[in-house]
C-alpha cells in the first residue's frame, strides 16, 4: 500500500478502530514486587522480559531471583529499569532454613559488597519466633547500616518482630501481608513510619467485582504514600499473565484520584528505591 494512501487510511479509521486512552492505562507503572528466578530463564530472555513489561506500561522493576543471578541478568540488560535486591536463596531449598543458616548469611554479607543492591528480599518468615536469631539480628544491622530496604512475605507478627530490633528498618511487606484484612494493614502503616507495603495477589480482594471495595479505598486515601503496585512472577506461567496481572491493577487504579492512583502507580516507589535515571 503506498504510504499516503496508509496515511489515509490509519486517519480514517484509527479513531474509530482504536478505543480511547485513559489516564489509567497511560499510567507508567513501577512494578515492586519480580522474580527472575532459574525456571524462567530458558522460555523468557531478558529482552522478552522488558517486551512484556513494555506492553504492559511497565517502566520499573524491583526485582529478586532464586537463585541471585537472575536480578543481575535483568540489571545488567536494563540498569534503568531494574532495581535489584538481594534475594537470600541460592536455591528454592534455602526457604526453608536460611534465616537460621550462618552459610547463608555470609553469602549475603558476600554478595552486598558489590554495592549493586536496594534491598534483601523477597524472603519469607513464617512467624515471630523465626526473627529471633543471630542471622536475622545481623541481616537488621546489615540492611539499617547500609540504608537497604528489607522485602518481607509474612504476617504482623513479624513486621513487629523486626521493628523491635531496630525501629529505623526500613520494611517492604510483600503482598500487604498476603491475608492481613485493610484494618490490620492500616494499624500497621499507622504504627510504622518506615513501613511500605506492595499489592500482588491482591487485586482480587481490592476489586472483587467492577468496584473498588471501600474499605480499601478508605485505607489508599488515609495512606497514599505506603503503597505499591506489584505482580510477584514467582513461577515461569506467571510471565505468560503478565500484562493481565498489571491489567487488573490498573482496573481498580483508575477508581482512585488521580493524584493517589499516580502514587501507588509508581511515585511511592520511586521515593524509597529512585525513579528512572
Ligand atoms: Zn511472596
């Protein structure tokens, strides 16, 4: 087709073919909570990775992998994009035991001399009693002396645990806690100014049907500032939803005011890990 011709065309009915834009999918999101783990590596190259993100409006990413080398592929292919962070497993068997694993920690101690890292995480506590060994007091020390950003999968009980051991951490609360109800999360970011917490897997309770449930848009408006946006692709198949998975985020956004939805979408995110440079 010649090209004045195509011109014409895409004039005249572009505007009828394409829906319009809102503001809600124009919105760049920073996406807080990736994993890059081994299992993805052979079906996702790095540059399929940024692919999906770019679909999907998707401008930064925090990411940690299983084992490490996976955020440092990501990082090195797109060091404006990503943000990585430290995960503490070498292998998925280290969930199990790593908070109480002197081997673990000095692989930690190892790894965050490269200076590269935000933060240590996404590790997973099981409950409060696991926050009290050497390991976890060390990983506290280690993350409040070199300003790093700890990315937590657990309930309460340890997001408390951890704050007792020094009230300057600075706590990342993977999916708001997972089950924690908008009363419990808000008791928290009331209690915790140096609390943040992301979204995965909880859009459908956000936005169970076309609405935003009120009670939490009561809490995103008492607490604009402590929220971000996450996807958490903690296995391969969550790569093939990805941009549905930021879909659904963006549905409940755009029922926010602007200024609040534009928070959440990736200004908090960039306040506490830095925007793109
Ligand atoms: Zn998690």
């Amino acid at each position: 087709m010649p090209r004045s011709f195509a011109a014409l065309f895409a004039v005249l009915y572009l505007p009828i073919e394409a829906p319009a834009i809102s503001a809600d999918e124009t919105l760049p999101i920073f996406d807080a909570h990736v994993h890059y783990s081994e299992g993805a590596w052979l079906s996702y190259d790095p540059r399929a990775v940024i692919e999906l993100m770019d679909r999907a409006g998707v401008t930064r990413a925090l990411v940690s992998s299983t084992p490490d080398d996976g955020a440092l592929m990501l990082y090195k292919q797109d060091p404006r994009r990503f943000v990585p962070i430290l995960r503490p497993y070498r292998s998925a068997a280290d969930i199990h035991g790593w908070h109480q694993d002197p081997v673990v920690l000095a692989y930690v101690e190892n790894r965050l001399q490269t200076g590269i890292y935000r933060g240590i995480g996404e590790f997973h506590l099981l409950d409060e009693s696991q926050v009290g060994t050497p390991q976890i007091a060390r990983l506290v020390e280690l993350a409040v002396d070199g300003d790093l950003v700890l990315h937590v999968h657990c309930d309460a009980g340890p997001v408390h645990a951890l704050f007792a051991l020094n009230p300057k951490l600075k706590i990342l609360w993977a999916h708001a806690g997972v089950f924690a109800s908008p009363a419990e999360i808000g008791a928290l970011l009331d209690r915790y100014a140096t609390l943040w917490t992301e979204l995965s897997l909880r859009a459908p309770d956000i936005d169970p049907g076309a609405d935003l449930e009120p009670e939490w848009r009561a809490l995103f408006l008492r607490h604009p500032t402590r929220f971000m946006i996450g996807t958490d692709t903690w296995t391969t198949s969550r790569w093939a939803e990805y941009v549905p998975l930021v879909q659904q985020h963006r549905a409940w956004l755009a029922q926010l005011p602007e200024a609040v939805a534009r928070n959440i979408a990736h200004r908090n995110a960039e306040r506490v890990f830095g925007g793109r440079k």
